[in-house]
C-alpha cells in the first residue's frame, strides 16, 4: 500500500495532499483500527495510500534549491562566476584531467557582491579541470569533510536532449542535488584539512580511507587485467572495471555479479559465520558479531540501494534468529522496504532497488512453487533447485531489464545458470580470502590471487564465446507501466492454471467422474488462453510500432555532430551518421586520458536506438569519415545488426575509421559505395536516390584516399508518402554549385529531378562555406534542420546563413536550442516535436 501511494504521487500528482493531510489521514487509520470499526482492513489500506501519496508529495515539494527565492533569475544563475564555501561531502575522484567530487556548500557568493548567499548545507556537484599533472595527486589528497573555498562558474545541469534520453537534471534531483561547479585548476580552491572529531562524516572519512587502502592492495593482488573486476565484485567499486567486460556481462544478464547484493551479503555472512564456529563460539554470540559486521559491510561496499536492502534484511534476520521471534522472510522484505522508503523514497525510482526487493520477493514467492511443479519432470534436486532458481530469477526480472537495458540475451538463461553458482561459492569467497591474505601477507595473497586467475579467465572465457553468439542478442522497446502490469498478471495466471493442471494429474481416482474430466478441460484451455496471451503480449512489446503506417525522421542532439534516424511506415530504420567526440591530444598529456571517456555512440546513441526498438538498421549511411560524423558508429557497429553499409566510396586514413571499417568487414555487413542517380527502395512507401557524389564509371570500384572528407560528403533525396527530403551531410559551397550544374544540365536533357523538397538537412552544421543562394532557390525548402552543438567552438550555424533561410521562408530548427527534433510522416503530412520547448518568433 505505501508503494501504491508513492505510485500515485508520481503520476497523478494531487494538489490537495500535503503533510497536514497525510498526518490527519494517519491519525484517522489509527483510531479505525483501534476502534475495530466493520470493514476496516479495506478503509486503512486506502487511508494509509493517501497517506503515502502526501508523505512522498510532501517529500518531493522541499526538494529544491536554496537558490529558490531567485528562480526568476534563473537565466542569470546559469553561467555567473560565484565563489563556493563549503566541506567535501563525498571522495573524491580523480581521472584523467578531471576531479569530482559534492560539496555541502554553506554559502556561494556571486562576483563583484559584496554578501554571500546562504545555502544551508545544499549539495553541490563539483568537476575541476586539472591543467597539470602534478595537480591529480594534490586533488587527490583531498578528503570528504575537507572546508573548501572554490572559484568557478555555477552552472545549471543539463535536462535530456533527446526523447528518452538520459536526463543528468533529473539524475541529480533524485540525489538532492541542483546545481553543479565547474573551475579550471586547483588554484581556485583553498582546502583545510577536517580536525579530528568523532562524528559521522569522520566515521565516513575512515571508511573512504579503508576502501581506498583495499583498492590499492588488490592492485597488487590481483592482474591488472582482474583487479577491476574483483573490485566490483568484493567492495563495490567500478571505477576500474573494463567498459567493454560490463557490456558483455550487461548483454548476457550478468551484472548482477558485478554488483554488491543479497548473494554477496550471504556469502560473506556464511565465511564469518563458519570461521566463528570453527571458533567454538555460541549460537548467540556469532549472531550477534555477524549482526554488528553487517553495518561495517555495507558502508565498506558502497552502500548502493540493493546491498541496504540485502544488508538490512540480514539483520532483521538474524536478530529474529537470535530472539525467536519473527519467522515470516515476507514480513522482514515489507519492513526493510519500507524503513528505506521512508528514509528516501527516491529509492522507489532506482533500478538497483526496484531489481533488488523484485527479484528477492520472486525467489521467496515463486521458487518453492516452480520446484513443486517440476518434481515429476526432473528427480535430480540440485539440477531442479537450480533451473527453479533460474527461471524465477530471469522471469521477474525481465521486464525491469528491459526497461532499463533495452536487450535480453537468451542465453542468459544458461549464462546464469552456469556462472553465478561457479562465481558466487568459488570465486566471490576465494577472492575474499585472497584479500584477507594480502592484508596479512602479500605474497600469500597473491598467491591466492594468482590460483584465481585461471578461474577467472575460464569466466571470462565463457562469457566470450557467449558474447560471439550474436543470434541470440535481442533488442527491447522500453515498455509501458501497463505492459508490464499485464506481464505479470499473466505470469500468475499460468502459475494457477499449471499448478491446477498438476493436481489434476497427480490425483489418481479409479473412477473418472464427468464433473472432473470437465474441470480438467477447463483448467487446460485456461492454461492455453494464458499462455497465447503472454506470447501475444511479448509480441506486442518486442515490436509496438509494428502495425503503425506513419514515417518518423529524428534528428537526434549528439552535440557538434549529425545522427539522424528514420523509421519508414513499414518499420524499416536507417541511421545517418552517428555523431562522434572530436578530442585534440598533444605530446606530453598522455596523463589526461580518462579512464572511460565518453563516446557519444556507446554512452547516448546505442542506447536510444535500443530503447526506440531498432533491433536492426535497414541502411546505415555514412555521409563522410570526419569524426563528428563517424565516431559514434563504432558503438553502432559493434551492437546493432546492420543489413548494409553505404558509405562515400573514399578512406580518410586514422585508426578510428580504420577499426570501423575493420569491424564491419570482421562482421560480413555489406559495404555499399554511393551511386549517384540510382533509386534505391526501402520499403513501399520510401525511396532514396543518391545525388553526390557524382558517379564515374571509369573508377567505379576504386577507394580513393581523401583526407578532406566535406566535399566528398553523400548527398540523398529520400520520398517518404510523398514528402520530400534533402540530407546533405557536410558538402560545401563547391559541392554544392557542381551538384546544381549537373542537376539542371539534366533538366535539360529531360532527365531531372524535381527540385521542389519539404524539409532540407542544413549542410556542415549551418557553415558559412554552405548553402548557398542559388541551393536554396533551386530546392525551395519549407523547414530547414540544423544540427549543431550548444555553445560550439565553431561558431556554428552563422548568422548569415540563418538570415538566408529565412528570407527564403524556410522555418529554422536548430538542435543547439531545441533538442532532439522530430518530424513525423502521417498520411503525407508532416507533423514536429521538440524535445525542448522553443518559441518560434513572429515574422
């Protein structure tokens, strides 16, 4: 009942609720409860609903800013030189050239004032840009409960730019946190160390210190190509995992292991509760130790939302155990869920608890009852055991994953199966006593560490013949709350009917009465309806938008860069470029290299092409090899099937378009070379023809080498139920007049093409070396999309070729100031949205 009012909050969002409300409600179900008033039970369940609803509408309302007061000077705020005051509230993370870290800010005071502003202890989220490498370890020496004085600019955290994209400003609100800090050099920062003092924050400042010290010593423990991985695994720490070894244990279902949960929490319970037998110590006695250490275990670990969960259960456990008083595992979950809802009921939004409390309420629930039901299948009770564990596991968890994840491989299944009994009785407690020995002995430590390894490379073995088997990689939609409401509803309803199904057969009456044998046909076409039901249900949800005859054009926001989707009335999707990440490096500052950069392809494009469905690209169509272009199809490449690859017919030397063009070719996708003049059909609605560059027969096969790559840029008309589209790449002015001639040079020939388009993909980001007078004139385009990064370096779109457009009556959409841009195709009109709002001004 509190989940469902803090569903309600969420959704409906009622106005009238308030603490006030929620404390009278309270006090109402107490005194119907008291009173034993007839029908009770149903009257506080709603009560105790509404009073949930106001506790977390209550909750939700005090979450803002101290800066509140001068919200209509929002604009202003964002982007003032302010001077911070404050004490570290977190570690602090050093890569690369950046250290982050939150500051539990007291007070910011805005340049050329002369009073500082109040914040109360607001958290802050602080990046600083080291300019030098002597500075990493300086930042790094810094500790949480350090007082801090910072120079920066105040800067307000990005919402999402894209349609189910990741929304940084609402990540940081869910973590009380409203604003960020950004300064260049640790000269800007003046850092006091804490004086000693016994209190929280020091007790914190201990446990940063000691997770710090274990890190270091599995460095030397462990190889460096493990030591990540084991960190995750055994204190929580991801910093140092390989990016590519969590993708292929996320596409197989396995980052479960490599997250701190209930299987960590009961195998480190069950190594101390055997040593302390060992120890002959009482009953009582080690209940109570493994109790105390359970506190100590979960802060050492990083106390996620699933190992409090996993941490607190334990506890209620073993002090029930202790006392003999509660024996119901059911009533421990609902107490400790909501103990951590009432602490924060953000929790309720975060996937680790949502994953956590789902999938232990279906282990508690639902193993039992599936061993029952393949008693009579299979006798072997460790294989039983297993595939019960396995399949609840995997059933309960699915639609959460596919919310989050976007892809589930069949193989988990198996992958699970296999692993986690092999990762959680030999290499989770093996990689403890390794490290319990390195604390002692390093040598002895590794030792152990060294007997791992060969373990570890046998999992890793494993999971790397799996990842190869890409036919079992499947791609999910984000599914609705009522799809996944119905998933489970269906999932009970085939439980009742195979279970009734299973009485049936095991009861055994010489005579066969007609009223059973009736019963037995029902319980059997019950059993057959709900099963048609689930499989139509995941048909839905695998493909939502299957039966939907409208075409969807996305101009998606990768910043300084193009990536374009389209899915055409038939559900066919083309990609056009992908973006990419332009980073400069000079000799010397190879220390500025970051741990996991971000690369636009795998961190925001793949990831929004699996939450849109695309479990294929059609066409993926590279205008040209500059890296704002092509850097963020390596991710693309590498994750999403691909049926062709149309590409300009040209190499710009580099390793990146050289690993691309490597992967696609490993892959078998076919690389297609642009012809121009030539239609190619998509769909029955949907057509391209290529019209730059130009095709010249005499080097048709020929794959010249181009290091200027914008002249060379493909240049496509796509007809989609009769709308017209011009994609344009980054062709220049030249390009552009050469194309015009041979268009009009055709014309004349009788050969033409109509020039009249819709919508017209605005060349190289707006440039001034693009779009010309005479383009515009002769394709006479009713919108025109720029995408273009915010804030660029380059100037980019200029004012000049704005002004142009629009004196040619071409209503702008630009990315840098509304996002993601789509249009959607209904029946030859052409409809748009904009991910952020945007006025358009009256001409």
């Amino acid at each position: 009942m509190w989940i469902t009012g803090y569903v309600l909050a969420l959704y409906a969002e009622p106005s009238w609720l308030s603490l006030k409300v929620s404390v009278l409600l309270l006090g109402a179900l107490v005194v119907i409860y008291v009173l034993r008033i007839p029908g009770r039970l149903p009257l506080c369940a709603l009560l105790l609903v509404g009073v949930a609803c106001g506790y977390y509408h209550w909750n939700d309302q005090r979450n803002v800013s101290a800066l509140l007061p001068l919200a209509e000077q929002q604009e202003r705020l964002d982007g003032s030189d302010i001077t911070l005051t404050g004490r570290i509230a977190s570690p602090v993370s050093v890569d690369g050239d950046r250290a982050s870290f939150a500051v539990k800010a007291e007070s910011i005071r805005f340049q050329h004032a002369t009073d500082a502003f109040s914040l109360g202890g607001e958290s802050v989220q602080v990046s600083l840009r080291l300019l030098k490498q002597a500075q990493q370890k300086q930042a790094a020496s810094w500790r949480r409960g350090d007082t801090i004085s910072l120079d920066g600019m105040l800067r307000s955290p990005s919402p999402a730019r894209n349609f189910g994209g990741f929304d940084y400003r609402r990540y940081l609100r869910l973590h009380h946190t409203h604003w960020l800090l950004t300064a260049k050099g640790t000269e800007q920062a003046q850092v006091e160390p804490a004086g000693f003092r016994v209190n929280f924050v020091q007790l914190l400042r201990w446990n940063d210190e000691l997770r710090d010290a274990l890190s270091k010593r599995m460095d030397q423990i462990f190889p460096a190509s493990q030591a990540g991985f084991m960190k995750s695994m055994l204190i929580g720490m991801q910093d140092d995992l390989d990016p590519e070894r969590f993708q292929q244990f996320s596409e197989l279902g396995l980052t479960h292991i490599l997250a701190i949960s209930g299987l960590n929490v009961a195998v480190f319970l069950g190594v101390c509760m055997w040593i302390m037998r060992r120890l002959k110590l009482a009953r009582e006695t080690y209940l109570l130790i493994s109790m105390l250490l359970l506190p100590v275990y979960i802060l050492l670990t990083g106390a996620s939302p699933s190992i409090v969960r996993a941490g607190l259960m334990a506890m209620v456990a073993l002090y029930a155990a202790r006392r003999g008083l509660l024996k119901d595992v059911l009533h421990i979950i609902a107490i400790v869920a909501w103990v951590m809802l009432l602490w924060e009921p953000y929790y309720l939004l975060d996937v680790s608890f949502q994953l956590s409390f789902l999938v232990t309420l279906g282990l508690i629930i639902g193993v039992q009852r599936v061993n029952d039901l393949l008693q009579g299948s299979i006798s072997l009770q460790f294989i039983r055991n297993t595939l019960s564990i396995t399949v609840v596991s995997q059933l309960i968890s699915f639609p959460v994953s596919i919310y989050y994840f976007n892809q589930f491989s069949l193989l988990s299944w198996a992958a699970n199966a296999i692993l986690v009994p092999v990762i959680s009785m030999i290499v989770f407690p093996m990689g403890l006593l390794a490290l319990v020995l390195g604390l002692i002995n390093i040598s002895a430590g590794r030792s152990m560490g060294w007997l791992l390894t060969w373990l570890n490379d046998a999992v890793f073995w494993i999971t790397d013949r799996l990842e190869q088997l890409r036919g079992f990689k499947m791609i999910w939609p984000s599914p609705s709350l009522t799809w996944i409401v119905a998933f489970y509803l269906l999932l009970v309803l085939i439980y009742l009917s195979l279970h009734k199904n299973y009485q049936n057969l095991s009861m055994h009456h010489s005579i066969l009465l007609e009223s059973s044998s009736l019963k037995r046909r029902y319980v059997q076409a019950s059993l057959l309806c709900s099963v048609l039901c689930f499989i139509i249900l995941l048909w839905i949800g695998y493909a939502p938008n299957r039966l939907e005859r409208s075409g969807l054009v996305q101009f998606i926001d990768v910043g300084q860069g193009d990536s374009i989707l389209i899915r055409t009335p038939y559900g066919k999707h083309l990609l056009i470029d992908g973006g990419g990440t332009v980073t400069f490096q000079r000799q010397g500052e190879a220390w500025k290299q970051r741990k996991d950069p971000y690369e636009v392809g795998r961190k925001m494009l793949v990831p929004l092409l699996k939450k849109r469905g695309v479990h294929a690209l059609d066409f993926l169509v590279l205008t040209h090899e500059d890296a704002d272009h092509s850097g963020g199809l390596q991710a693309v490449v590498e994750q999403i099937p691909i049926k062709r690859f149309l590409f300009n017919g040209t190499y710009k030397p580099g390793k990146s378009v050289e690993k691309l063009f490597t992967t696609a070719l490993n892959r078998k996708i076919p690389l297609v070379t642009a012809e121009s003049n030539k239609w190619i059909e998509i769909d029955p609605d949907t057509k391209l023809q290529v019209l730059y560059p130009l095709s010249d027969g005499d080097h048709a096969s020929q794959i010249d080498i181009v290091k200027e790559q914008n002249g060379q840029s493909i240049v496509f008309l796509l007809e989609m139920q009769g709308t017209r589209w011009l994609f344009t790449g980054d062709m220049e002015k030249n390009s552009e007049e050469v194309l015009l001639e041979n268009l009009k040079s055709n014309i004349d020939r009788g050969q033409g093409v109509y020039s009249k388009i819709d919508v017209l993909k605005v060349a190289h980001h707006g440039s001034k070396t693009s779009t010309i007078s005479s383009w515009l004139d002769y394709w006479k385009p009713s919108l025109g999309v720029i995408s273009v990064g915010q804030n660029n370096l380059y100037g980019h779109p200029a004012p000049d070729v704005v002004q142009r457009l629009k004196q040619n009556g071409v209503r702008v959409f630009r990315t840098d100031e509304m996002g993601e841009i789509q249009f959607e195709v209904r029946q030859g009109i052409i409809l748009n949205r904009t991910r952020i709002h945007y006025y358009f001004p009256s001409s």
